[in-house]
C-alpha cells in the first residue's frame, strides 16, 4: 500500500481521492495545519512517506539542500483546479504509483518525469 502525506498546498480534496484509491495518507491540514515544508518532510522520511505537493520548495529542500526524503510527488500544472489536480493524481497513481515512493516525480498535464533517488 502507498503511503502518503498530502501538503495543504494540494488540497483536501486529492486527500479524499488518494484515500479512496486504496492509499494510506495523512492530510496535512487534518494533522498538522501550517506545519513548515521541513517539517513535513521530515515526517514522511520517519513514516516512510511520499509527499505529495504544488510547493516546488520541496524540490529546493530536496536538490538544493540535499535532504533526506521517502519520495516527492509533485504537482507543476498550469491548470491549478481541484479537478485537474484529481485527473493527473489518478493517472499518475494508476500508471507509476509503485514507483513513486523513493523517487522525486513532478506531474505535469505533458509529461510525468519520476528520478529515482
């Protein structure tokens, strides 16, 4: 089973979706509201969990500043709605969801580019 932390950044309603999916998640805004971007990820790496995010600082934590992470799932879409948001996580989880953990996967409407870590 996936496991994943949805950053409030991406909403409660993907939360829902994921869940439906069959996958284990925590809701950020449920837990732990205005946590920082460092403090979320060093929860997923202590739960073994993928972030899942619109907030390209995590990529800056994760590239720049070369922290540990159990995998980055991240949203760059130009369409920002909820229901775009819950078409590409439903083909992102169908299509590469037992790659996801590990790996830093940025999602957009074009492409899903997944780099093992």
């Amino acid at each position: 089973m996936l496991r994943l932390v949805v950053d409030e950044s991406t909403g409660r309603a993907v939360a829902e979706f994921l869940r439906g999916s069959g996958c284990d998640v925590v809701d950020v805004s449920e837990t732990m509201p205005e946590a920082d971007d460092a403090d979320i990820l060093s929860f997923a790496v202590q739960e073994e969990r993928v972030v899942v995010t619109n907030d390209k600082d995590f990529g800056e934590l994760v590239f720049r500043s070369g922290r540990i992470h159990a995998g980055v799932f991240l949203f760059r879409l130009e369409d920002e709605s909820a229901a775009n948001r819950l078409r590409m996580a439903a083909i992102t989880l169908n299509r590469y969801g037992r790659q996801l953990a590990g790996s830093f996967t940025v999602v957009t409407e074009k492409t899903i580019r997944i780099r093992p870590m």
